[in-house]
C-alpha cells in the first residue's frame, strides 16, 4: 500500500474519530438526561420514603408521561403518607407541563393536611397554568393575611414562589422568614428562594456583600458552597436583607429579566458542555 493511500486512511480515520468525539460530546446532555429518568424511576418504586423523595426530584420534564401519571395518581389516590415524598411528586408535576394535573393540584391545595404541601401545590398550580395561579394567589394572599403572623411559612413561602412565577416579588420577607427558621428543610428552602431570586438581584445592582463566603464559612464550616443547595448563615441572611431594603428589588427584576432569558439558553448549553467535558475528563484520567 502507497504512501498516500495510508495517509489518506489517517486523515479519514481521524476525521471520523473527531466526529464521533463531537457527536458524543453534543448527545451527552440527551444520554445524561434519559439515565437519569431511568434511574429516578427505579427510586420511585422504591419502598424506602427517601428514595421516592429522591426520585421525584430526579426527574425530569423529559421524562416519559407514564412516570408523571405514577405521580398523579398516587396522590388521588392519597396512597403517600409521607409529606416530604408528597411535596416532591407536587414539585415534578409542576415540571411535567401535563395541564390535567391541575385538577389534582386543586385538591392538594385545599385539602392536603401538609402546609409545605399546599404551598408546592400553589406553586406548581401557577408553573402550569398562570391565569389559575394568578386567581389562586389572590385567593391565597387574602386567606394567609387573617392568619396570625400571616399564616404557615411554608404556605408563605410557597405564595411567594408562585407569585415570582407571576414576576411578582412581593412578600419576598417570606424568604428571609423561611431561612431563619428552626426547621432545617424550611431554611434550605428559604436560602433556594434567595439564592435563586434575589442574590442575582444584588449582584447586579452592585450590593452583594463581597466578602459573603468568607462571613458564612467562619459561621458555618471551612468549605461552605455557595451553590443553590446551601443553607444560608443566619449572618448572611440579615446582611443581605438589610442590603434589600434600600433597594427597589421589583424594578432591578423587571429591567434584568429580559436579557436575563435571553442569555440562559446559551448558559444551559455551555453548563452541559462544560459538565460533559469534565465527565470524559474523569473518564480518561481516573486514577
């Protein structure tokens, strides 16, 4: 065989590696996605209460609608009794996008014993349909008002996550209220919501506290992440609400929002390219 005839098999060979390198980069995020469906279906019929939990929470909108269904029919047919399990089914059928679950959703806003889970419902109720969400956080609003100190935290704080929904930041204090609390699930809870919604906001207005980690790691631990997950020092929460009063949140939401949206597609991208990158990059070089 000639010499060119080998370097033209090179070339081709190569080329057709890089491709397939490509290719397996780009259909990552559809493969990472579909195991992970797969695997939060296996923990949905899990007999341990956690492992439910954990599942719904896995899964995704990709997901298959037989899973969502599960879901749906498990609280009609009030089959859960664990109020952390039955928050987390809430959450995902507010991310399936299936519209007949609202009728489910209804009836665990009014009827559920659980406040954490009448506010997910709330929540979810507007993630699916925002002309109900909007009449049902009217109705909410004034329900909670003649309560004593405004009603439940967690239905406060729920009232909150639909009126954001709804781009509406009032009752943002709910937050600050939910990640003082004694309950260590309503303070995780509370810091999303700041972490989510209202640190951005200050970044942008050039409030946030620069030394924020360095405060929360001496209150907590060495280490601390400031990722969404974190529990936010009670330190941190009292700076950054004392940061927020001086400032008009709704207006800087409203002028960011835009561009904001605008961006996240290519954010999502380059976070699943960057995650995909480093998966083969632990894939290659583990030890």
């Amino acid at each position: 065989m000639s010499r060119a005839r080998v370097r033209a098999g090179l070339w081709i060979g190569g080329g057709a590696a890089l491709l397939a390198t490509i290719a397996g980069i780009l259909m990552w995020p559809m493969i990472a996605d579909a195991v992970r469906n797969r695997r939060a279906a296996s923990l949905l019929a899990s007999e341990d209460a956690a492992g439910r939990m954990r599942g719904a929470w896995m899964l995704l909108p990709s997901a298959g609608r037989e899973h969502f269904d599960n879901l749906r029919d498990r609280l009609l047919r009030g089959e859960e009794p664990d109020e952390r399990c039955r928050e987390a089914y809430v959450y995902a059928l507010g991310r399936s996008g299936m519209s007949d679950a609202l009728g489910i959703l209804m009836g665990i806003r009014g009827q559920d014993d659980s406040p954490r889970v009448r506010g997910a419902a709330l929540f979810a109720m507007t993630r699916l349909d925002q002309t109900m969400g909007r009449a049902f956080v009217r109705r909410t609003s004034l329900e909670l008002s003649d309560q004593p100190g405004g009603g439940d935290p967690w239905e406060r704080l729920g009232l909150l996550q639909a009126r954001i929904v709804l781009n509406d930041l009032r009752g943002m204090e709910a937050a600050f209220v939910a990640a003082r609390a004694e309950d260590a699930d309503l303070r995780l809870a509370g810091s999303r919501v700041l972490t989510r919604v209202v640190r951005p906001l200050l970044e942008i207005s050039g409030s946030w506290p620069i030394d924020a980690a360095d405060r929360a790691e001496d209150a907590m631990h060495a280490g601390w992440d400031e990722g969404e997950d974190a529990e936010w020092p009670v330190e941190l929460v009292d700076e950054v609400e004392r940061r927020c009063r001086g400032l008009n949140l709704q207006a800087i939401y409203d002028a960011s929002t835009p561009h904001t949206r605008a961006a996240e597609r290519v954010h999502r991208d380059v976070r699943r390219l960057t995650s995909a990158r480093e998966r083969m990059r632990r894939f290659l070089f583990r030890d």
